[in-house]
C-alpha cells in the first residue's frame, strides 16, 4: 500500500491519511485510433471486470496483425500498407496502456530489511537503466516512461525522496505531452513526495489539479475508492495548513464518497 505524509511521521500513520492512487485504466474502443483516460480505480474488481471486457470486446492484435498478413497477397498495396500502420499502432497503444498501469515496483512489499529493500530497489534502477540503453527513444518511449514512474512510486515508498523528485521531475516534459491518466499518476507521486517532504501548498495545488483532471463521477467502477482517496490526503493537507474549513468540505466529500 502506498502511502504519503509529511516527513518524520511514522508509517502507520501516512498509511491511515494518505493511500496511493493508482493501478490506472485506459478506456478504448478496439477500432480507436487513441484512447481516453479513464483516471484510476484502485479496486481489483474493477481492474479485473475492465480487462474482461477488453478482452471479450476486442480480437487480440497479436491475431489482428496474423490476419493482415494473410491478406498481403490479396489486398491492394495501399490498402495492405494501412492495415499494417493500423496493427502498429495498435501495439504501440497496448504497450503504453500496460506501461501506464505498471506498478509492480511500487507494489513491492520491502520487507527484508534495509540491505535487502536496498538491494531491490538496485535491481530496479538497474533494470530501468538497461530499458534506457536499449530504447532509442528515452522518456518519449512509453514503457521506459512507465517504468521511470514506477521507479519513483518504489523510491517514495522507501523514504528515497530525492530520487524520487529527481526521476519525476525528469519525466515532467514527457509526462505533460502524453496528458490525461499519465498526469494524474505523475501528479500523484509527485504530491505524494510534496506531502511527506512538508511542502503542503505545492501538494495541495498538486491535488487540486488532479481534481480538475477527474472527471469521471463516483459511481464508475473504482470512482468511489479514488475519491474517497484523494478527499482524504486534501483534508489531511488543508488541515495542517490550517485551512480547518476547506478541511472539513473535502472530509464530507471524502465520507460521501466512502458510502458507495
């Protein structure tokens, strides 16, 4: 479980205020040619019940490109020539998506003790390291991208808060042109790493554009839980700044969205 809190304050209590926000979907149409966000669910159910649907509304683009292939000789060039971009692209949507959901670095559970979780979390910066000299491409590569996030998700679940400011703040340019549910789990992250280093307003701006970007209500698959989430680390965040109003607001909007 990810949490956030401002520095110095004991695990169990940044657990209770400030959960992570994440895994995140991609809503598409199989014959989409891009995909719209659909910001985070944090419930299983619903990452679960969305990947049956995707699979049971779209032919897999591993048969897609099999089937294209079959009509090379029969199809017209040009038209060969579109279906082939088409399966590309196809792929290259599919791997963000994955790469924008990925998080098992963040979800690791660091229990072995601090020369273990060190040794992890190199095997992680070296594995992201190999990503970047294979790529050519760099942070504009969407799995690369994807991992540096994940990185800095593993870096400030172990109190690595410099190098998790580094790693996004890196990843800020390639972050912004993608937009949409890459910006929410930057945004995430990196309020998360505002709110433990004590810097309350610049999370709480953070927070408040998140908010902005959710447009999806309550009611869809994961709203309730995201909400409830984000209202919870907002009130948290306002009450320490002293803003006891705007705290208790964001506290009812966080029960409302507790009791779906």
């Amino acid at each position: 479980n990810e949490i956030a809190g401002s520095s110095g304050s004991s695990s169990s209590t940044s657990s209770e205020h400030h959960k992570g926000l994440i895994p995140w979907q991609i809503r598409s149409s199989p014959a989409a040619a891009s995909m719209e966000p659909i910001l985070p669910s944090t419930a299983a159910a619903a990452v679960q019940q969305y990947s049956q649907q995707a699979t049971e509304a779209a032919v897999p683009v591993a048969d897609l490109r099999l089937l294209v292939e079959k009509l090379q000789a029969e199809a017209p060039a040009e038209a060969y020539n579109w279906m082939v971009s088409t399966v590309d692209r196809l792929e290259q949507e599919e791997a963000d998506r994955a790469a924008l959901m990925k998080r098992s670095w963040s979800d690791a559970a660091f229990e072995d003790g601090e020369e273990g979780n060190e040794a992890t979390i190199e095997g992680y910066e070296v594995e992201l390291s190999e990503m970047l000299k294979r790529s050519s491409n760099g942070l504009s590569d969407g799995t690369v991208l994807g991992n540096a996030l994940d990185l800095a998700g593993a870096y400030k679940k172990n109190y690595k808060l410099d190098k998790a400011n580094a790693i996004l703040l890196s990843c800020t340019r390639k972050v912004e042109e993608r937009g949409g549910a890459w910006m929410v789990k930057y945004l995430n992250h990196m309020s998360q790493v505002r709110m433990k280093q004590s810097r309350d307003a610049e999370a709480m701006e953070m927070m408040y554009e998140i908010e902005s970007l959710a447009t999806f209500s309550m009611t869809e698959p994961g709203g309730a839980t995201f909400y409830e989430t984000l209202y919870r680390n907002m009130s948290s965040g306002l009450r320490r700044m002293g803003r006891e109003d705007e705290a208790a607001l964001y506290f009812m909007k966080m029960v409302e969205a507790a009791s779906l």
